[in-house]
C-alpha cells in the first residue's frame, strides 16, 4: 500500500487540520472569556474585517472589546 496521497486528499487534509487548529484556538478562547467574566470584566467580540482568499473562502477577523465594572 502507498502513502502517496492524491491533491485532493492531501487538500481535504489540510483543510481538516486548519479547521482543527481553529476549534482548539476558539476553545481557549472561550476558556479565556469565561475567566475574564468570572473576573468581573464584560468581553464582546466585534468583527473588524472580513479575510478573503480571492478563492471565494473567507473569514470574520475579531478583537475583543472590553467592559469593567466602575469605568
């Protein structure tokens, strides 16, 4: 048997892994949200742009937008 991989499979592998890096960094994310409310801080994420590969792929580019209490 070969582990010569065809593009497409070597593409379709390469989207999983990047949709699997996301998953994980959004995790963190929302672990790190979590303890910033538990903290006392509000947290929204706002949509500062939008990336596009010129491919017809695109995605929401975010910065956090930070409340505390008393200011």
């Amino acid at each position: 048997m070969s582990d010569d991989k065809t593009d497409t499979e070597t593409g379709a592998d390469d989207k999983d892994a990047a949709i699997r890096r996301m998953a994980n960094a959004l995790h963190r994310l929302n672990d790190s949200v979590i303890k910033a409310v538990e903290a006392g801080v509000t947290v929204e994420l706002m949509r500062t742009s939008r990336y596009h590969n010129e491919e017809g792929a695109w995605g929401d580019m975010l910065v956090p937008i930070i409340h505390k209490r008393g200011e």
